[in-house]
C-alpha cells in the first residue's frame, strides 16, 4: 500500500503554467474524469478555484485528461524528493 504524503514546496512560475494548463482541461470537461480500470487503487482529483471547487474520483486510475494532470504533478514532485 502506498500512502499518501504531503509537502508544501514553492513552485516556479513554468510549472504553475504546467499545472495549470492541464487542470483547465479537466475544469473544461462536461464529465466526470473517466477511469482506466485498475484493481486495488482509486484516485481523487480536488480542483479549487476561489470558492468553486471540483471533485472528480473513481476505481482504478484516472484517464484522459486526469492522466495528463496527474503525469504534470508527478513530474514536478520528482524534483522535489
């Protein structure tokens, strides 16, 4: 099992934009972000933006466009552990 782990780090300028081009598209979907299917692991997706908010989550891992975020978030954690 992995646990989730939490870490507050600034950010630059280049992967906020990153963050944020791929978080616009899941903001943009009419759906709920879709589920690659996968056994044992579920997936959450918080998006907030002032008091609006969005929460997408299902079995499995996200797919589409909620691959592409989490891919983005990945990414820029690596350089941080």
């Amino acid at each position: 099992m992995k646990v989730s782990q939490r870490r507050d780090v600034l950010l630059t300028q280049a992967q906020m934009n990153e963050i944020q081009q791929a978080a616009n598209k899941v903001w943009a979907l009419p759906h709920g972000v879709r589920s690659k299917s996968i056994t044992d692991v579920v997936w959450d997706i918080y998006l907030f933006d002032g008091k609006t908010h969005r929460h997408d989550y299902g079995p499995g891992m996200p797919d589409d466009v909620g691959a592409d975020l989490e891919h983005v978030v990945r990414q820029i954690a690596t350089v941080y552990n």
